[in-house]
C-alpha cells in the first residue's frame, strides 16, 4: 500500500510515517515510479508504534522493543532483553516524575509566599 492509503488508515500524517522509516521503527519497498509501498501488516506496525510511543519509550527504545511485539494493542512477548529495556524505561520516567514533583513543589511554596 502506498503512504498515503497508510496514514489514512492509521491517522498518522504521512510525515510522521516518513519519521517513522528514517528512525527504522517502520519499514517500506519502492515500486519502480520512486512511490513507497508498504507491506499489508503496516497498519498494525503503525499502531504498535504509536502504542508503545504512547507508553512514553523513546523510538531507539521502541526499535528495540518491535520485535517483540504482537497485535495491535500491542502485547510484548519475551525477548531476551526485554525486561531490562522496560525496567530502565520504567526508571527514567520515576525520575522525570520525580524531578517534576520537586518543581510542583517548589512553585506551590512561591505562590504561598507570595500570597501572604
């Protein structure tokens, strides 16, 4: 199927699928006229991305992940490494988390001095 017919399907810009390929988490053929043809299961390889992007996983995270994955939601089998990309995943987000609540806090102690 050419790019076009996959972003109407997915709802993902025709851009973001071009992104997609260039990061290799998307992968398409050429047909002789330059056009790019993709294979009938990008549809579900676009909603795995999309998921897993979703989840907060950078895309070098999610190229490692994808060949793990099954259907669309998507379910993650068990790859040898798998444990270990999620759980390192997994931190980084409880530190942006926390880094977060720690200027959440420092913000509400501002406004209450200021409203005294």
């Amino acid at each position: 199927m050419r790019i076009g017919e996959l972003s109407r399907l997915t709802g993902v810009s025709p851009r973001l699928l071009r992104y997609y390929e260039q990061q290799g988490l998307l992968v398409s053929s050429r047909k002789a006229n330059g056009y790019r043809d993709y294979a009938d299961d990008a549809p579900m390889i676009v909603a795995q991305i999309r998921g897993l992007l979703d989840a907060g996983l950078p895309t070098d995270v999610i190229r490692d992940l994808l060949p793990c994955a099954e259907g669309k939601e998507p379910r993650l089998n068990g790859c040898p490494a798998l444990t270990a990309i999620l759980a390192d995943a997994m931190r980084e987000v409880q530190s942006r988390m926390d880094r977060l609540a720690h200027h959440r806090d420092a913000l509400a102690r501002y406004l209450q001095a200021s409203a005294s």
